[in-house]
C-alpha cells in the first residue's frame, strides 16, 4: 500500500483517530531509530523562553551586523 492510497482515508479519520495515527508514526519511527520512551515519564525540552544569556548573545551578533554594513 502506497501514501498516496491510504491518505484518501486518513484525511476521513476524525480528529482523535488522526491523532492516535500520528503518535503511532512517531513511535514507529523512534523504535527504528532506536530512541526509547517511557509511557508516562516526561522529558525535557530546551526552550529559548527566559533565556536571557541567549537573547543578549543575539543581541550582540544583531550589533555587530549593524556596524559592519
């Protein structure tokens, strides 16, 4: 069975159903890669959000350009 085949039904799904077939993908694709989650445990994520360090970097680059133009 091709994408192209079985889009026609996904698009049919309803919106949990989309969802339960997204998290499959994702797990599908973890388990090749062999990245392993625990159900349940939460994991971390870097966000840029109060990362001030970072901002006043981007700040200095941003100076920099101004400066050599």
């Amino acid at each position: 069975m091709t994408v192209t085949e079985v889009l026609p039904t996904l698009r049919q799904l309803n919106r949990a159903d989309k969802i339960r077939v997204v998290q499959f993908l994702v797990n599908e694709i973890a388990r090749e890669e062999e990245i392993f989650f625990e159900e349940g445990k939460s994991y971390p994520v870097w966000s840029p959000f109060e990362s001030h360090k970072a901002a006043e970097q981007l700040v200095n680059l941003l100076k920099e350009e101004n400066t050599s133009v």
